[in-house]
C-alpha cells in the first residue's frame, strides 16, 4: 500500500508538456491485484478530444505485481493531436467519409460526426473539427468503468456502451462492448485496437518477444533491419532510438477463427507479460513499434443494419514470465 501511494504521488505531479496529468477528469479502479486509472470522455475538460481514437478508455496508468503497462511514449501533447494517448485505446474507421462532400460532415464511432475539409482521401492524423459528439454518461464500480454514449444526427444514430472491468480474483481486465445501430442507414466499420504498451518503461527492443498462435508472414516497411518475423514470433534486432521504427501494415496467417486473435508479449528482463484475446476473429493484423512503446493492432470487422446491435469482448491476462 506504501509503495502504491508513492507512485500515485509521483504521477499525480508528472507533467507532459507543462499540463499535469491530474487535471483532467478520471476514474481509479482496482480489484486488489491490478491497478488502473482511466481518463473520463468530456467535450471541454477531457484529456482527448481528437478526432482519431474513441475518447473513453483512455489509460495512462496500469500496474500489476510492481510491473507497469501504460503511460506517456509521445514528446508534445495538446487534447485534440491525434496521437497524445495512452493505454489500450480503439479506432473505429470513418463511416460515411466517401458520401460526404468537402464541408459535409461524416462518423467516428466513439467520437461523433467531424468535418471533412479538402482532401483527396481519409487521413487519420488529420485534425478534423469535432461538430457533434453526442452524450457521454460513466458509472463507476471499485473495480469498474462503464461508458455510455448515445449519439444523433441526421445520417446515423447509435447507442454504445462499453465497460473496462477488472476481474475479481484474477490478475485480468476486459474491455466490453456494446454497440446498437439506433438509425435508418447501416453502420460498416473496422475497429482496432492500437494498444500503446508502455512496459516497465523498458526500450522497445530485443528484450521482447511478440508470439501468436499462427506462422507469421508479411513484410515490413524499410524496418527489416529493426526487427523480424520468426515462425509464430517478432523479434526485435536491436533497442529502437530516435526515430527508428518497426511496421507490419499487413501480417497474415490468421484465420476467421476467434482462437486466432491471440497474442502474447513478453519481457524478458523485467518479466512482465500480458497475453490479449477476444471472442471475435481478426480482420486485419497490423504490428507498430518505437522506442517507447510497442503496439500490436488487431482488427474486427463490424456490420450492423438498422435496429440491430454488435457485441464484442477483449481480454487481457497479466502475468509474469521468465527473465533472462
């Protein structure tokens, strides 16, 4: 308990670019195993309010067994850069981008309609002008957060709910989510999550290993010298610094098997671990890294006509793995 009060002190004064971490709305949840804080979604005061991720769920702190898994990887913040964030964050892609004209406005799930400006396709790191972001509710458990958001507009309306719970007796936390299409055109999306692991602080680099329950194949953009795909596993070279980057924009081997999407990260130094999971297959794999964070990106597909509702589950399990 004396050391948990250490490290709250210490990251309650922690600043990112002059703005400290405590001024924002949040929410501390715990299940006497793991420890988190979460940013709460708020239009005025909110931590996020970019135009990328979906605002609720935002995690700057994650701790188990003394071991860390969130927090800062970035240099500069403000709320509306679309890449100012922590923890195992979504991104749902844009719905209805192609209908709309320049000036019109289209969807971001977990966000609210945007503003489309000149441009010749979907950027995500485009600072599009949040016109209409719905209304956002939270209901707080010890060991919970529930999100509610329910959004309208002329095109689309739609009711999503999602909850981080920490479950009792068990070193693991789920992401659940609800999400009902409550208007008259049908929503089509991919949703990812981008998981901005930040563990023990440690560089990313050849203490990790990144292992799925697949043979990998796929190649890398200009980073093969970084890292590399070895049967079921990444491996990293070397430590990234500076710019240095690992990209995957498309591995592949996986199969529309929910067993699949099952990935497991290891440091062999420190000894954290966390395997991640989920009751629906993947639909894309993406694999990111830099110096400071290492993100495997799972996608699922999501159609929902009118009327009907899509729930999904991700699990992640915490534990500790051999050190070298």
């Amino acid at each position: 308990m004396k050391n948990t009060v250490i490290v709250g002190a210490i990251l309650a004064v922690f600043m990112i670019s002059g703005t400290p971490l405590d001024q924002f709305p949040d929410a501390a949840i715990t299940n006497g195993l793991i420890r988190a804080r979460i940013y709460l979604p708020d239009s005025k005061d909110g931590y996020y309010r970019g135009s990328r991720f979906d605002w609720s769920g935002v995690m700057p702190e994650l701790e188990y067994q003394g071991h860390t898994y969130f927090g800062q990887w970035f240099e500069e913040y403000s709320p509306t850069l679309h890449d100012a964030i922590m923890g195992p964050v979504e991104d749902f892609s844009p719905v209805g981008y192609a209908e709309a004209k320049t000036g019109e406005s289209f969807l971001k799930i977990g966000i609210g309609m945007v503003t489309k400006p000149e441009e010749s396709k979907y950027f995500y790191a485009t600072p599009y002008p949040v016109i209409n972001s719905g209304v956002w509710k939270v209901k707080q458990k010890a060991d919970q957060v529930t999100f509610f958001q329910k959004f309208e507009d002329k095109a689309y309306a739609y009711e999503y709910k999602k909850t981080i719970q920490l479950v009792k007796g068990k070193p693991e936390m789920v992401l659940s989510h609800s999400l009902k299409n409550m208007g008259t055109q049908t929503i089509e999306t991919n949703v990812y999550n981008h998981n901005f692991f930040v563990i023990d602080k440690q560089p990313t680099g050849s203490d990790f290993i990144v292992t799925f329950p697949f043979k990998l194949s796929g190649e890398a953009e200009g980073t093969g010298a970084f890292g590399k795909l070895q049967d079921h596993q990444i491996l990293f070279q070397k430590d990234l610094v500076n710019d240095e980057r690992v990209l995957y924009r498309s591995l592949q081997g996986f199969s529309n098997n929910a067993k699949d999407y099952d990935i497991k990260i290891e440091n062999h130094r420190t000894g954290a671990a966390v395997r991640i999971s989920s009751d629906q297959p993947l639909s894309k794999l993406v694999f990111w890294a830099a110096p400071k964070t290492l993100c495997p990106e799972p996608y699922i597909l999501i159609k929902i006509k009118p009327g009907e509702a899509f729930e999904w589950k991700i699990f992640y399990q915490f534990y500790v793995c051999d050190r070298k």
